[in-house]
C-alpha cells in the first residue's frame, strides 16, 4: 500500500498546451505523455475549446468540482458532465471539444493505453469498506476531507495505491467524502502492465 499525497503530485502543461494537469500517479514511474501504459490526473478547464489527442489511449472523464461541462465527442455526440453523473469513458484519439456550463470545473482524467491496459472508475460517498485489488492495480482518490487506510491517515486530495494480489486493506471515511476508486487491469490476452 502506497499513500500518494497531493503535496506531491507534479503539475505540467497540457499536451496541447490549453492548460495544465496534475498528475497524480504514472505508470510506469516516470514515464511521458508519449510512453506510459496508465496515467491519472486532474486538470482545471477554465475555457471552451478542444482535447489533446492521444492516439492510442482510452480515456474516462469525471467531473470532481464545477457547474458542468459538455463535450462533443466525435463518433459519440454530446455528453453532458456534472459532479454527479457517471464518468465518461471516450477514446483519447478522437476529436473532442469542451464547452463550460458556467465557470472553470476540476476533472478526474483515466488514460490507459489502448491493447495493454483498462481502467474502471467508480464514484462512492464515504464509508467503512475493504479494498481488494486482485489481478488490477487498485487507485482511490478521496475528495471533500479525510480518510483512514488501515492505521493510515489520508487528507483531502490524497490518494491509496495498491498493486495487484497485496493484502486487503480496510478503508474508512465520513459520509460527506466523496471517494473515487480507479481499478487499472491487464488487457485480456496481452503483456502485463510494467
């Protein structure tokens, strides 16, 4: 079990160049925009206009803080995203353009690289739970105050990493906190993730 602190989470440029991202865990450690198998991030959207492309890539897209933002996703059409619906999963090599609803939103973005690896996201409001990784590499980020991980103490914006096949690990937190659990697996039939 690893705890990823917010403090440290490194902040970049969009790969367009619109904005910036934070990015909370890569794999594999270190690797770039162009060679990762799985990356998760944020990134603060405070205008209208278009994605990066990542050929290759799949992604999901959740909405953690804002009024809304509605995206045209070609081949998909127009999804409409709050903090409260479901994360949208799109591939990362379409074209997509953003229109903002009213003011700036903070999103939960999911790329996994097309063929290597798959990502679920999962939205829960607090509670005492255990946390299973199996064969998936298992994220949960918390929003909206703390959590406890075992003996561990995790703050607003912190996040729990497991690998595959570690030991379970009970998780606990007030209803008012959101949590957002991100399992990342194997392709069916293709190499593991590094």
């Amino acid at each position: 079990m690893q705890i990823l602190r917010s403090t440290d989470f490194r902040t970049m440029p969009w790969k367009n160049g619109g904005g910036e991202t934070t990015e909370i865990v890569v794999s594999p450690p270190g690797a770039s925009m162009d060679d990762f198998d799985w990356r998760v991030s944020m990134a603060r959207v405070v205008s209208d206009g278009p994605f990066s492309i990542f050929p290759g890539i799949d992604r999901s897209l959740t909405l953690l803080e804002g009024t809304g933002m509605t995206l045209d996703v070609v081949g998909m059409g127009t999804h409409h995203l709050t903090a409260i619906s479901q994360p949208l999963a799109f591939p990362g090599d379409v074209a997509v353009q953003s229109r903002l609803d009213a003011g700036s939103i903070l999103d939960l973005n999911v790329m996994t690289r097309r063929g290597v690896c798959r990502a679920v996201v999962e939205r829960f409001a607090g509670s005492d739970i255990v946390l299973l990784s199996g064969e998936a590499t298992l994220l949960v980020l918390v929003r909206g105050g703390g959590a406890m991980a075992g003996a561990q103490s995790l703050g607003d914006g912190d996040a729990l990493l497991l690998e595959p096949r570690e030991a379970a690990v009970s998780f606990r937190c007030a209803p008012n906190v959101t949590v957002f659990r991100i399992a990342i697996s194997p392709a069916t039939g293709l190499r593991q993730m590094a």
